[in-house]
C-alpha cells in the first residue's frame, strides 16, 4: 500500500486537487503496478507564511512584490 504525501502552499482549487490525487493515485498503479484502491494520498497544505526559501517566507516575498508593483 504506498502512501503518497505532498505539502504544498494553500490556495488551490477543490478541482486541482482532486485532479493532482488522480495523477498520483496513477502514477503509482503505472509506475509498480499498486492497485489503485490501495493508493493513500495525504495532501498538506500550509499558509505562505509557514515555507520559506532564502531566509524569507513566500508570504514576504509576495508582499515585497505586491510593494513594487502598486
């Protein structure tokens, strides 16, 4: 039974999901041949405040984008 999880930034449509744990739940079956019914999937997903690359969150980094936009 393989458990797939994937953490990901929030934001994202019930419709992308949905279609992302089709494409996974496939590669499984595809790539070792699981059956599919046995494919578990966890999807976390975190405020853009909470990941950060560089030693700045996603957050600042929009917010300084956002700035030098308006």
């Amino acid at each position: 039974m393989p458990i797939i999880e994937v953490n990901m930034l929030e934001g994202r449509s019930a419709d992308d999901k949905e279609r992302l744990i089709e494409a996974l739940t496939d590669a499984a079956f595809n790539s070792i041949g699981a059956p599919r019914e046995s494919v578990r999937i966890i999807l976390r997903e975190m405020p853009a405040g909470h990941f950060a690359v560089g030693g700045r969150s996603f957050a600042a980094k929009a917010a300084a984008e956002v700035g030098t936009k308006g």
